[in-house]
C-alpha cells in the first residue's frame, strides 16, 4: 500500500471517528446525515456493498436500524470503546495493514482469529464434543496473549473465543483484554457462568462481547442442555 493509500486510510478513519463523536449527541437525527459524510471521503466502490445495506437500513427504518438505536442505550463507555475497536480499528485500521502485509507475502490475512482457551466445559450437552475431551485442552494466557500480539501486526483486531466454555477461562478473557484494550473479542458462550462480577469486569474493560447459545424456549434448550439453563440464561441477560 503506498503513501497516499495509507493517507486516505487514515483520514477516512479519522472521519469515521468524529463521526461517532457527532453521533453521541442525536443518534436517531444524526445518523442519515452521517452516512452523507461518509460518503463523501470514501472511494468509489469502498465497502459499497456495506454502505448500501446500512443506508438501505436507515431509509427503511427496519430491524438492523433498530438494532443500531439500541446501541445507545448500552453504558457510553462500552459503546464508544465496541465502536473505537470494531470500527475504527478491526475494519479500518486494520484493513490497511492486512492488506499491506497480504501484498508483501503473498498471503491471505483473515480479519477475525478465533481460538478456544479451553475444552473444558461445565454442562454436557447432548452432542456436542467438548463433554468427549474433557478438561485437559488449554491454552496458558501467555500463548493467547502471543496469538493476539502476533495478529496485531498482522492487522488483526477481533479475536473469538469457543471451546469448550471460554468463560471457564473467565479471569484469563478479562485479562487479555485489559493488556490489549485497542481490541475487540467475542466470546460464544452456554452464558451460565454469567454474574455479577463478571458483568461489573465486561463494563470496566468495554471489549468483551457475548454471544449466548440457546437451542430455544425452555422445553426444548433444557432437553439438549440440562434442567434449569434456559432459566439460568435469562438470570445472565437480565444481570447483563
């Protein structure tokens, strides 16, 4: 990527930044007007397909619109931090060292890593792998922190966890993301290890996201995943 490539990247993400900043004061009247300026700094066929969906989105007014207000109705610090990481760094920041580092090896450099921290897990749903290997498989948190660190130079800022159950791993999850704050991670979670403190460390740090299975309502989730997590789970989102 040359000189003014890397220029246009970064003033496009600086762009998008204030664009957030804007958007803090009046989401719901500010956000057609946003999409205006985005527009106008972008390259022709930047992300179209991306663009064209959102604006699609807000014209119509539907559920992904929807979905984009009730961003704002999380704690301010969370949602400034999901947007400064996911955003600006995953999809703008990154991209452009992906893509310099792709040209330079002749590789493909993926935008998300994931990697499971253990294979340990505190249901046995019926199934599923994780209860066949047991508790044995684990990744140290140093071994994370290098998967991270190596795919931060890479262009690499979103990271997933699965397992097993990432959140066995829970204290470790809280720490790697306080060490790398400029990124963001989704755990896909059974969500019964979900409580109070650990919803008190999500709002801290701001970069943890969730990602709850459920196989349905209550009769069918606690066929598959034992008595009581369906209720179990509704405790967590009501904690979250």
């Amino acid at each position: 990527m040359g000189i003014v490539d890397k220029a246009k990247q970064a003033a496009i993400a600086a762009t998008v930044t204030k664009a957030l900043d804007y958007l803090e004061k009046d989401p719901e009247t500010n956000i057609p007007k946003i999409m205006e300026m985005v527009d106008k700094v972008t390259p022709d066929g930047w992300y179209a397909g991306q663009r064209n969906a959102i604006r699609h989105s807000i014209e119509a007014k539907d559920n992904w619109y929807q979905l984009i207000l009730r961003m704002y109705q999380l704690d301010a610090g969370v949602r400034q931090t999901f947007f400064r990481n996911f955003i600006v760094n995953a999809s703008l920041k990154g991209s452009a060292t992906q893509e310099k580092v792709s040209e330079e090896n002749d590789c493909n450099v993926p935008w998300a890593i994931l990697l499971d921290p253990t294979s340990a897990c505190n249901l046995h749903c019926t199934g599923c792998w994780a209860a066949e290997y047991g508790h044995k498989l684990n990744l140290t948190f140093d071994e994370m922190d290098k998967v991270v660190t190596q795919g931060k130079e890479l262009g690499v800022y979103l990271y997933m966890f699965t397992g097993g159950e990432p959140l066995v791993r829970k204290a470790d999850l809280v720490k790697l993301c306080e060490k790398h704050s400029d990124c963001a991670f989704l755990a896909f979670t059974n969500g019964t290890l979900v409580d109070e403190a650990f919803c008190a460390d999500l709002k801290r740090i701001g970069n943890l996201y969730l990602a709850i299975s459920l196989e349905g309502f209550s009769e069918v989730n606690d066929l598959r995943r034992g008595t009581g997590v369906f209720a179990k789970v509704m405790h967590a989102m009501d904690l979250l």
